[in-house]
C-alpha cells in the first residue's frame, strides 16, 4: 500500500477526479525511469482526464550520483509552478545533470535562476525530497520506477500491454 497516500504534498498532473492515480517513484537519472518517461507520457496523452499521475522522487544517490541534485531541481522548479516543465526537461536531458546544466534547464523554461539557485540549497527542499524517499522505503520501494495503480503497488511488466491492462481494470472497478 502507498504511504501516505496521494496529498497536497504531492505533485500531480491530470484530474483529481479520474478513475484512476498513477504513482511513480523515480529517479531522474535512473535508465529505467527513463524507459519509463515516454510510456507514462503515451499513457497519460491516452488516458486524458481519467488518469491522475503523481511523482515522488527516489533518487538512488549511490548509483546515480546526479539523482539527488536533479531531485532538488525538480522541487526548486515547483516553487515556480515550472515542476512538470523541470521534470520532462530532467528525463528528456537524463544523461546531463551537472549543477551548471539544471541552472541552464531551469533559465530554459523561463525560471528566475537566481531564485532556482537558492530554492536549490534550502532545507525545505531537501526535506520535501528526503520525505518522498522515506515515503517510498515505508510503501516498500527498493527501486525504480516503482508504479502503484490505486494505492496498490504494480508489480508486474510495466513497460508493455500488462501495464495499461492493469490501469484499465483499476478505472473499470473504480466506476
């Protein structure tokens, strides 16, 4: 079970109203995740209003050493109401995550970087990605993506026809 549940906290595109809440936890520098990112898009542009997807970050820091900073980019955008324009541009650029190249992602998509390079050191930010993780560790995530459909974790094979089943038997129950 996903814990908390979806809040406020969260960031979240689609309707709140839909069928059916996708959660991923991801990690922007992660190769799945970005094997993940146009699936998600394909299902979400599909889906429309019926579908809400949330996204918690789960850097994996020891593996993928830029994860936590592109972490704290994507929160930093959020201040900015730029989280979604961030969080594509991070997966679009995955490979590219250095310091100087978020700050240029951030004047990109028409943030104040001055701004975006204090938002990147604060506390606050560090803390709402730090609580995403332990939000993650207490829903049993150990890796990523780690999909749950409805508060339930997706285990199965979420790169193909078994995903989109799953999310189309959540709507159907949900309605």
């Amino acid at each position: 079970m996903l814990k908390p549940p979806v809040n406020t906290h969260d960031h979240t595109s689609g309707s709140k109203e839909g069928a059916v809440t996708l959660v991923e936890y991801g990690d922007y520098q992660c190769p799945h995740c970005g094997h993940a990112y146009p699936i998600i898009k394909r299902i979400q542009k599909e889906a429309g209003e019926g579908l809400q997807f949330v996204f918690r970050n789960f850097p994996l820091s020891e593996a993928h050493p830029d994860a936590f900073n592109a972490a704290l980019a994507s929160e930093a955008a959020a201040r900015q109401d730029k989280f979604w324009e961030m969080h594509d541009m991070l997966f679009e650029n995955r490979d590219a995550l250095s310091i100087n190249e978020l700050v240029s992602y951030a004047e990109s998509i028409g943030m104040d970087t001055r701004q975006f390079a204090a938002d990147m050191n604060d506390k606050d930010i560090s803390g709402k990605v730090d609580n995403d993780f332990e939000s993650g560790i207490k829903s049993g995530v150990n890796g990523t993506p780690t999909f749950f459909i409805n508060g339930i974790r997706f285990n199965g094979d979420w790169s193909g026809r078994e995903f989109v089943d799953a999310l189309n038997e959540a709507g159907e129950a949900k309605s």
